[in-house]
C-alpha cells in the first residue's frame, strides 16, 4: 500500500511541472537573436524546427545578447504570423546600445558602427544576375518578377536596375537547398524563406531564396515571390526593417496582391539614393519670344567654380567662362551646352581633385566627367550633408589636405573627399571665417589660393595665411570680373 502511494504522488508531481513558455523554446529564439558575424537579413515563415545545421543557433556569440522583437509578447494571432527570421532593432537606440555593450567580444561601439550606421551603395546604377529558378517556375517568368521587383525601388528614387545574364553583377539571385556556402543554410519548406546581405559587408548584393519553399505568384498561395524579392532587395539596397503597418520592409511576411511602398519606405530609401527627379524637356521657343539674359554687371550669381583652370559663373541657366582675366567669346551661353542634364537654377559648383564637376540643386547633386555626366541626381544625405538647398561650395587647402566647405545661412559644414562624408558632426558658424557675411551665394578658389565669397553683386577676397578677409573689401563683381563701369555702381 505504502508503495502505490508513492507512485501515485511522483505521478502526480510530474504532471504538475510547469511546461514553460512556447516563445523561449529554440523555434522562437532564432526569431529572436541576432546573429554578429554575418551581417544580412533572412525572412522567415513559421513553420516545423529549423535544419540542424542552421548557424543563427550555433553561433555562441549570437546567443550570447537578446533583445524583444517589435511585436507585443500577448496574443497568439502574432506568433502564429510568418515573419522575418532576423530581428528588429529595438524601438529606443539608446536601449539597443546598452544592450549590445553589455555582451559579445567586440563590444558595444563595433556594433554599433556595423548596424545602426547601414549606408546604401555609393551609386545609382546597378546590375543584377540571376543564377537559378525554383522548381515551380521557369527562368523567363523569375526574370519577370525580378523586373517587377526592381521598379518598386526605382519608381520613386533615381536607382535604375539593369538585368545581366553573365559575367559580374552588382546583384546575384540564387535558389539554393539547406548549406549553400555563406554558412546561413536553409530548412527546406517553412522556416527561413529568404535573406540578404546590406551594403558595405563582404557579400553585399547576394539575395538568397530557399528553393523548397512552396513559391507561388499572385494567388495569395504559398509564399508570393514578388513580395519576398521586393522585401529582400530592400535589405540589399540598404533598407532595415520598418515597424510601420503596411511596410514592404514590415518583417512580418504578408500577401498582397501587388506589392507598393509605404510612405515610411518612400522616406527611408529616398533619405539614402535621393528623390527621383524627371527631367522635363524645354520647350521649343517660337520667333517671337524674348530670352532675357541676365546681365553680369547687375546681377548676383547662384554658383561660381574654378573648372580646368577657368572661372565659370553661373546664373538661371547661363554660364559666363572667362580665361586669364578674359570673357571668353560666345558667352554667356546655356550650361546645358557644356553639361547636359544639369538643372536649371544650380546653388552651387566645384571641382573635385580627380577633376570631376560637383553641381548641387535642392536636395540633390550630379557629378561630370568633364562634359560627361557620371552620376546623379543623388541626394546630399549620402554625403552626411544634414541639409538641402546649400548656398555654396568651397574646396579650400593644399594638395591632399584639401576639403569641401558646404555654407548655408550663417553656417557651414565640412566635407571630407577622401571617406566622401561630411566629417564634422555638427555645425560650424560663419564667425570662422572672420570677416565674411552669413548668406554667401557663391564662393572659389584661385589659383594662388585666395578664396572668394560673394554676396550679391559683391565679393570678399580671404587671407588663407591671416585667415581674414583683405582690407579694401568687399569690391564689385561687374568691375573686377566682367570690365563693367564704374558708374553702374554709384
């Protein structure tokens, strides 16, 4: 008797053992930990235990910090949702660094330079290749979701996409099974459907899919490619996940039957590659139109740059080109003669080291070859600029010391060419340059170092030994630059 009393009560205590939460078990925790090696995105669907073989669970250093996904701990409609498999940052930043500070071997500030500063390319202009196709489709109908894909991104920013069938590619799509050489291996249906590696990282451009996952197109069946490629080269692009409802970058996979950017996507990509920008074709001027050229002796100039050894001014579309003191015959002419594509109305010029053109509108700038142009329009925060609408660009130094002064109102930022990023956190103050005006609308530098700053229909010449304005200053434009008389200025 004694004896079936016993076996009744160790029965009884079993039974009674907490059974713990679902969420810490190891299916939730790879939706939970970050992995620090590897820096990409993969998108994951809920479904059975992921591949044993899976390094976002063997990575020691990955287990070794946890953070809260962006989604509430209650209500079993969000845990049954597919997502993401890769986390999302913490809503304050500031917790996010405490966090990582606290653990792994690297500490906080390398982590905090390779995930919260994920810059995009340094271009607009890219190729892609497709390697494979899953079994459910045929390479023409992937080569068809791909080219849809694409002009989710460039439909509101300047990035145009261009499909290569050999040779290099800035973006490489793979369908691969379980461990395909990046050390991020697939499970088969379920689980991880996809990921992605950011810009700036050793397989920047690599989109990986799982080629046993169920892919469908547009049936709300499976899993929606079309959605999944937009997703991942979003990751690509240098896009993190977005909290916003209704995000394409939402790390929550959700059907939709044409995949279209949220307002948070819009304003995330644009703030990396900039504004798409149409240029509208001029219009053809009839014989009786009147062109009103400005007229350098009454005017002030939006942008003035020393080009090949020349001194270019430049005022709503025209350009004035003068050498060895000389107005050049034929001028003014339209900047677009010299520069095609080069926006009406420019805030400001300069010519780089390598002899590239800088021009600056709005938000955005263009780069020229000479007359070819390179790159463009790209936004200014790719350059660290915190601003739009600059007044003017100065290069000011010597030789390799040289750097770019952005001005703007009575402040000025400096830009350093070589790491191509404005290296001063904050903003500077036009007291620096002592005794030149806040509200400049041009300035350059001449040959034998003087920089110029003009305001106006004046300008100030600057010391770079004294570090100070010259005496006698400020002077006329028209007079010094363009022989105008001196009687158009009492």
């Amino acid at each position: 008797m004694t004896t079936l009393l016993l076996l009744l009560s160790c029965a009884l205590c079993v039974h009674s053992l907490p059974l713990g939460d679902i969420r810490n078990s190891r299916r939730y925790k790879d939706s939970t930990d970050w992995p620090e090696k590897i820096h990409h995105y993969a998108y994951k669907k809920r479904g059975r235990l992921p591949h044993a073989q899976n390094t976002l669970q063997e990575d020691p250093e990955f287990n070794s910090w946890q953070h809260q996904p962006a989604v509430p701990k209650n209500g079993s409609d969000v845990w049954n949702r597919p997502r993401c498999g890769v986390p999302d940052f913490p809503l304050k930043q500031e917790n996010f660094f405490n966090v990582v500070q606290r653990g792994g071997r690297h500490g906080g500030r390398y982590r905090h330079k390779r995930y919260a500063m994920v810059k995009g390319w340094n271009k607009t202009s890219f190729t892609y290749k497709i390697l494979r196709a899953p079994w459910q489709m045929t390479l023409e109908k992937v080569r068809e979701v791909f080219r849809e894909a694409v002009e989710v991104w460039s439909y509101v920013t300047p990035l145009t996409f261009t499909e290569v069938l050999s040779g290099h590619a800035d973006i490489n799509i793979n369908f691969s099974r379980y461990e395909h050489g990046d050390k991020l291996p697939f499970d088969g249906q379920g689980g991880i459907l996809a990921h992605a590696f950011f810009p700036g990282t050793h397989r920047q451009g690599d989109v990986h899919f799982d080629y046993d996952e169920q892919w469908t197109l547009g049936n709300g069946m499976g899993t929606d490619l079309l959605q999944v490629a937009v997703h991942e080269l979003g990751h690509t692009l240098g896009l993190q996940h977005s909290n916003s409802p209704g995000s394409v970058m939402s790390p929550f996979y959700i059907y939709s039957d044409k995949p279209q950017l949220s307002k948070d996507d819009e304003r995330r990509i644009q703030s990396l590659y900039g504004v798409k920008v149409v240029q509208q074709k001029e219009p053809e001027l009839d014989t009786n139109d009147i062109v009103l050229i400005p007229d350098a002796c009454n005017t002030d100039f939006d942008a003035v740059s020393m080009i090949r050894g020349e001194l270019f001014f430049f005022k709503s579309g025209y350009v004035w080109r003068i050498r060895d003191g000389k107005l050049q015959d034929g001028y003014p002419a339209l900047a677009s003669r010299h520069w095609r594509g080069i926006p009406h109305n420019i805030d400001a010029a300069y010519e780089d080291t390598s002899g590239n053109i800088w021009f600056f509108k709005d938000q955005n700038y263009w780069m020229y070859d000479a007359e070819k142009q390179i790159s463009g329009p790209d936004s200014v925060q790719r350059l660290g600029l915190p601003v739009n609408n600059i007044q003017a660009a100065l290069m000011w130094g010597e030789d390799k010391s040289q750097k770019v002064y952005f001005f703007k109102g009575e402040n000025y930022w400096r830009f350093n060419p070589q790491e191509n990023w404005v290296d001063m956190s904050y903003a500077r103050t036009m007291v620096d340059w002592r005794g030149i005006p806040n509200d400049i609308d041009a300035a350059f530098q001449d040959r034998y170092g003087f920089a110029h700053f003009l305001k106006g229909r004046q300008y100030w010449k600057f010391d770079p030994v004294d570090v100070r304005a010259l005496e006698g200053y400020p002077r006329y434009i028209g007079m010094d630059f363009f022989n105008c008389p001196a009687h158009k200025y009492l």
